[in-house]
C-alpha cells in the first residue's frame, strides 16, 4: 500500500527529528543495561587482607558488607604486579605482551584499539578517570576519558582517598540524569604506608615508635635488616604490615562514604560497582618486599567483586578469572557490542531465563611482569597450579642495587630506556607450585611432573607466536605531546637537552630529538 505524500513526508520528518535529538544527546544506552557503572581500584591491595577473603584482622568491615551481596570471585589474578601493566591490561582486555604498547616501565595505551572507556562512551556512558596515583599520568589512558583528574602529584603521606571519594560523589551530582561510567583508583594500601594513628590504633594498642620507611629503609636495605632478623614476628617487620592493613581500613571508610553519598544521591539503584585490586603486596613470603618483583600469588591475587543485587544474585565463584575479563564482562552486562580487536579475557556472565548468572570459562590465565629495570617474569595459573617463568630473575643482592638505583631517579631516569635482555630469552628460573595443596608455594614440584611443566611451555609458546614485538620505551613516552615524566624532563634540563621555559609541545618534540640523538630509538 503506497502512503499518502503528506503521511510519507511527515514520518519522515518525525524520524529525521529523533535521529537529531539523539545524535545531540549521544548514543542511548540498553533499558536492560545498568545506567551506572562505577569501577573502584585500589591499588597494591592483595585479596588475603580482606575479611571477605579469610582475613582474621578487621580491616574491611564495609568490604565485607558489599561482598555479602556480591559475585565475588575467589580466584582472580591480576595480569602483572606492576601497576601500568596491570591496568593497562584491564582497559585493553589484553595481556602486556598480547598488545604492543601494553608491556615495560613505559607501558601506554594502544592508539590502534579502543579501550574499554571508549567502547562504554561509544554505548552512550559519559566517562570519568579519577586517581590518586601519580604513576599513571604519563600514559594516555586518561585521554581516552571525557573527564579525569589526578588528585595527588606524588604518593603522599597523607591520604587523598576521602577527597577521591568527594570527587566522584560531585561528578554524580553533575551528571544525575545522565548514564554515566567511573574509573576510581584509590592508592592509601601502596607505599610509604602511612595511615592516621586512629587507624593503626584499630590494631594495636600504641603505635610503634620507631618505623621503617618501606621505601628509603626496607627496599634499599633490605639484605641488611634480614641479617639482623627482620621478617615475620619482628617488631619492625610487624609493624610494617600493620600499617599497610591500617590504610586498607582508611580505604574501605573512604569506599564506604562512596557508597553511602550514591545512595543519597539516588542512583545507587541502577549502579553496577565492581571492587578491584591492580596487585598484591609482597611482605617476604618469597623474599621481596612491596611488589613488580615477581608474580607469586601474593603479587597477583586480587579481590574482584561485582555488586549489583537487583541483576546479579550474591554467589562465590572458584573459577580463577583474570583483570582482562573486566572488559568483555562489562560489555556483555551494558548490553554493548564486544571490542573489535582481539582479547585474551572472556565475559563472566552469561544470560539463562533473562537473568545475569556467573559462568567463568575455565581456561589458563597469564600474568606478565615485563619491567627491565626489575625483573621479567611470566606466570601461568591453570586449575590448582601456578607456574613461574623468568629470563631476568634478581637475587635479594641485586634487588637492593636496583632499589638503590630507582631512589636516584635522576641519575637513573633513561637506565630502563636501553634495550633490555630479550623479554622470551632462556629461562633462568622455573616453577611449579600445587596451591591446593601447597597455597604458601613453597615446594617446587617442576621436576616431580614433567609432562605439567610442558603443558605450561606450550601456553606461553602460543603466546609468543601470536603476540606482537613491543613498540619502545621512548616511543610509548613521547607519543602524547603532554605527558612526559617528570624524572625525564628533570633529568634532560639537567643535561641541557631541554629548555624549563618550554611549552609541553615543545619539550615533546625536543625529547624525542634528544632521546634520538643519544642513541635511544
């Protein structure tokens, strides 16, 4: 049947109208999506200190509340212990070796995929990046946010987690009627460990009066404080990680405000939250101290809840699940298309009677150390086992030498810049470890099941053939005109390679000449 002329041209002009009043607002997301989705990081917080996790001290007692009506997975593993790396990995869906640009001291964002804020503000969330962790200013991942802001410049004394928090809860505020997606990356847990006293005094019934600095005393001193019995039940090494537990409490008031402000708000309702860590912390269980030294469990075993009761019904998940499979999760719970380029993660969730239920792939999962300036080590987690690999593997001596080295910035600032021993060059340790029977890893069984061992050379030689070379520090460095660290500007003024008077463009451009000019790249 043919439409009257008139009919015809009005719906078509009522079809131009919608289209133009949607193109002006953005793209719309899915009624079944959830219209928030809020993504809380808290760097350097290993899963075994929360309650929720089997820890006896209370240092997450609101965690532990939101984990009761969560999807929490008891096995989910960061793709490195190195904070760049392991977020980088998360927004990429891919592991640090998997993408060219995703591995290293320098690791940046890769500018031939979008991450997984691009594909959310694709799906019509308006995005936000807030961080009090100065360590990632110099990627580009913030660019790829219609808004961000670093909240600290240097890892502070004090905590910024309470300000980070007030942040967030002022950009929900602005965008209430809006569907919206938050990054949020609270820091207090990492190094220098320093909480308020009203947090230490939780645990304790007195401070300790005279503390390590973690950094400048234990990390460039540490073969000296082992020789004198430093380690677990010294006094010292106690009180270290009694701090560490403090500011895992200071963040989880700091996450509890978060929770409460967005209720207040009212857009708690629609909020998918999901709870996460970038890595562990290491204190001695094999040796080190802090964390980006190795890929034991203690680096790499992460809390990963996802709250969003009126979806998702609470359940414990044993599947071991990896950071990469953040990105496929969240778009297959927005009701978006997956990411066009390839991912090593998988969705979480699938759908059975309209209804999100849990269904993690089994499948083994790779963690990527790939910091030439500390070690370059592989993991591999399948079933119960967890196997290491290394091509650099630092002694306890070494170790010291290069924290020694990295608290001279200055001095060291381009040592990570020079090629580096191939990152799949012979191995120089191997491991293999049965956690269910052996969770404190301790007995090497590599030997005692060979045909083990090889399965896991054969999952890293699969992702050796298919897995890219990686593009050079210096080009991951200056690739965005405004953000080079400051340790290199400083060190490149110092020479006289670089002008202080200089716009960012202009010192961009003069870094790279220099950089080039001195043999770099």
């Amino acid at each position: 049947m043919t439409l009257p002329i008139r009919t015809f041209l009005f719906c078509m002009m009522a079809v131009i109208f919608v289209f133009a009043a949607a193109s002006d607002e953005g793209p719309v997301v899915p009624d079944a999506s959830p219209r928030h989705i809020v993504i809380v990081l808290v760097d350097a917080l290993r899963a075994d200190h929360l309650g929720c996790y089997g820890y006896t001290r209370n240092t997450s007692p609101f965690i532990d509340t939101l984990a009761a009506d969560s999807v929490l997975f008891e096995r989910a593993y960061s793709q490195s212990s190195f904070t760049v790396e392991s977020t980088l990995s998360l927004f990429s869906g891919m592991y640090p070796s998997s993408n060219p640009w995703g591995g290293g001291q320098y690791a940046n964002t890769n500018p031939e995929v979008k991450d997984l804020a691009q594909l959310l503000a694709a799906g019509g969330y308006h995005t936000a990046y807030f961080s009090t962790n100065p360590t990632l200013d110099y990627t580009a991942l913030h660019k790829s946010f219609d808004e961000h802001a670093f909240l600290a410049k240097t890892f502070d004394k004090k905590s910024q987690s309470l300000k980070l928090t007030e942040k967030a809860l002022n950009f929900m505020k602005e965008h209430t009627g809006r569907s919206t997606f938050m990054y949020l990356h609270y820091v207090s847990p990492h190094t220098p460990y320093t909480p308020p006293d009203e947090y230490y005094l939780r645990f304790a019934p007195e401070v300790y009066p005279e503390p390590l600095d973690a950094i400048d005393d234990v990390r460039a001193h540490l073969d000296t404080l082992l020789a004198e019995g430093f380690g677990p039940g010294e006094a010292r090494f106690e009180d270290l990680m009694l701090r560490y537990d403090a500011e895992i409490a200071q963040d989880d008031d700091a996450i509890k405000a978060l929770f409460e402000g967005l209720k207040a708000l009212g857009t708690l309702e629609d909020t998918l939250l999901v709870f996460v860590a970038d890595h562990g912390e290491e204190f001695l269980e094999h040796g080190s101290v802090e964390h980006a030294w190795s890929l034991f469990s203690e680096s790499i075993h992460v809390p990963l809840l996802f709250w969003m009761p009126k979806r998702l019904a609470p359940a414990r998940i044993a599947t071991p699940v990896a950071l990469v499979d953040l990105l496929p999760s969240l778009l297959e719970l927005a009701g978006l298309p997956p990411a066009q380029h390839a991912v090593d993660g998988a969705p979480l969730f699938q759908r059975e009677n309209d209804a999100w239920v849990p269904k993690p792939k089994e499948k083994p999962i790779i963690a990527e150390l790939l910091n030439p300036v500390r070690n370059v080590v592989r993991a591999v987690v399948e079933g119960e086992y967890l196997y290491i690999a290394a091509p650099k593997w630092l002694t306890l001596e070494e170790r010291v030498s290069v924290s020694q080295h990295i608290a001279d910035a200055r001095s060291e600032t381009l040592r990570g810049l020079r090629p580096s021993p191939h990152p799949w060059g012979p191995l120089q340790y191997e491991a293999l470890f049965n956690r269910k029977k052996d969770p404190a890893e301790k007995e090497n069984i590599l030997e005692v099941l060979p045909e083990l061992r090889d399965r896991m050379h054969d999952i890293l030689n699969a992702l050796r053939e298919r897995c890219p070379d990686q593009v050079p520090d210096p080009v991951k460095i200056v690739r965005i005109p405004n953000v080079i660290t400051h340790d290199i500007r400083m060190f490149l003024e110092e020479k006289g390679y670089l002008k202080p008077e200089s716009t960012p463009e202009e010192q961009a451009v003069e870094t790279e000449e220099t950089l080039r000019s001195l043999g770099y790249f």
